[in-house]
C-alpha cells in the first residue's frame, strides 16, 4: 500500500476512535453525578467541620465557579476512554494487523479479548487500593488541622490513578505484541528481567500519584507477574515460529531469496545462440545484433 493510502488509513482509523469516544462521554455526561458520587466513595467524609479534626475524614466540595464544569468533562472523558476501550484498541491493532501474514491476524481477537480485561482490572485494582492510599494520606495531617478538599481534585486524583493503573496492565502486552511481530525474542525479553523489575519498581513510585509505598507495591507487584507470563508466552511462539520455519514457507508467505554473490570463475558457462557460434560476423558485429 503505498505511504498515501497508509495515511489515509490512520486517519480513518483515529476518527473512528474518536468518535467512539465522544459518544460514550456523551452518554456518560448524563450520569455524571453518580460518577461523580462513585469516584469520590473512597474518601471517608466528615459531617461538618467539627468533626473534620486530624486525618481521620475530610469535607469535600467545589472551591470555584466553574469546578462542576470542568469535573464533570473530566468524568465523562474517563467514562468514554473505559468503556470504548475495546473500539480504539481494536482500530489500533487494525491498523498493524495487515502488516502481518493471514495466520496472524487472528492475532487481533486475541489482542482486543486481553487487552480489555487488563485495563479493567488495572483500573478495579486502583478503584480497591484507593481507600487504603487515601487513609494514609489523610493520616499526615496534624491535629487542629482540618481537610477540606475540593471534589475536582479528588476525582482528578482518582482519574489518575485509574488510568495510571489501566494502561501500566497494558505494557506485558505490548512485549507479546512486539514478539508476535519479531521485533523482540522471548530469550532477550527474559535477559532484561533485572532490569525490568528495577524499571517497573521505579515507574511505580513515579508514576502513582500518591506518596506512600502501598500504590507502589499495588502497581508493580501484578505488572511483573505479568511481564513473566508476558516471556513465557513470547518463548512459546518463538519455539512456534522456529517449528514453522523448519517446515517451510506457508502458502501465503515467500521463500527466502539467496542474495549470497557467486563467483565468475564457478559460474557455469552460458550456451551462446545459434547465430554466435561460429566465427564469422553478422553485419560486421560478433552477435545476432
């Protein structure tokens, strides 16, 4: 396909994305208190401000006029990423997937049917640990004080940590995607692993927004747990793909072309045409020409 039509192949595939996701927030704007309500469940609240002494609850609320506007974009936005997950996750291997052989392409259903449950469970995974990381928070706080927290930046601290969650569950993934395509072997995959848990440990303290060690435990425990199942299945099809090479070539796949140069000397000669074999000139030239 040439670069044009690639091109215009991405950009049907990101309206696409788009539009699903506009149409989810659509949707999810007129539930938007309940989301609203839902998301800000973990953080126990006081009555009033009598009972707001320490960290043992806070008073939620809007601190500026246009608080509930912007709350409630950022709401719907993370509604429509979720649950149109599986229509931009699906357009985005779409667009990779024709790049690959025809006993590939299965490979897309595998990738939306995983994708999806672990971006769920990323984010179900923050939504449990959310209580435990804002008690915590909360404890910081020295007596007399009281916490009054706007509801903007609750529910923007726990957005954070949905997506943060979601799409970290994402990266065992992409490694299996990166080894379907042979980008990356699975004995190089397990040759990082050091590395790796090091690199997952410190994204998890970064990339959390809370302080405290709980989110980063939360965070990196179950993404190396998956980075290992993500190796082991990238040495299985890499043992796949070495049994299909000893077989040969599919039907829908080339044979490897032999570009070794070969030598003048040990080339075979060519039988010369009719009209050269003798010595004498056509036409004053020492060829049919």
């Amino acid at each position: 396909m040439p670069l044009v039509e690639h091109l215009r192949e991405l950009r049907n595939r990101l309206a696409k994305a788009v539009l699903a996701i506009v149409v989810v927030m659509i949707v999810a704007a007129f539930y938007s208190e309940q989301l609203m309500q839902f998301l800000a469940e973990p953080v126990p609240k006081c009555e009033d401000l009598a009972n707001s002494d320490g960290g043992n609850c806070a008073i939620v609320s809007f601190n500026t006029l246009t608080s509930p506007f912007t709350t409630t974009i950022k709401v719907s936005l993370m509604a429509g990423l979720i649950v149109s997950s599986p229509v931009w996750l699906y357009q985005l291997w779409a667009f990779i997937a024709p790049g690959l052989h025809k006993h590939e392409k299965k490979y897309t259903y595998y990738f939306v049917s995983a994708a999806v449950p672990l971006f769920v469970g990323g984010a179900y995974l923050s939504y449990v640990i959310l209580p435990v990381s804002i008690k915590v928070l909360l404890s910081l706080t020295p007596g007399g004080s009281a916490n009054i927290l706007s509801l903007d930046e609750v529910l923007d601290f726990t957005i954070r940590m949905v997506l943060v969650f979601g799409l970290a569950f994402e990266l065992p993934l992409l490694l299996v995607m990166l080894n379907l395509v042979g980008i990356v072997s699975g004995r190089r995959m397990i040759g990082w692993w050091r590395g790796v848990v090091m690199g997952v440990f410190i994204f998890g303290a970064v990339a959390t927004p809370t302080t405290d060690p709980v989110g980063m435990i939360a965070l990196s425990g179950p993404i190396i747990v998956l980075y290992f199942v993500a190796v082991a299945i990238s040495l299985l099809n890499d043992k796949r793909r070495a049994r299909k090479e000893a077989e040969g070539p599919a039907d829908d796949e080339a044979s490897e072309l032999d570009l070794t140069p070969e030598s003048i000397d040990s080339a075979e000669p060519v039988a010369a045409l009719p009209e050269q074999t003798g010595k004498d000139r056509v036409n004053g030239y020492d060829d049919v020409t």
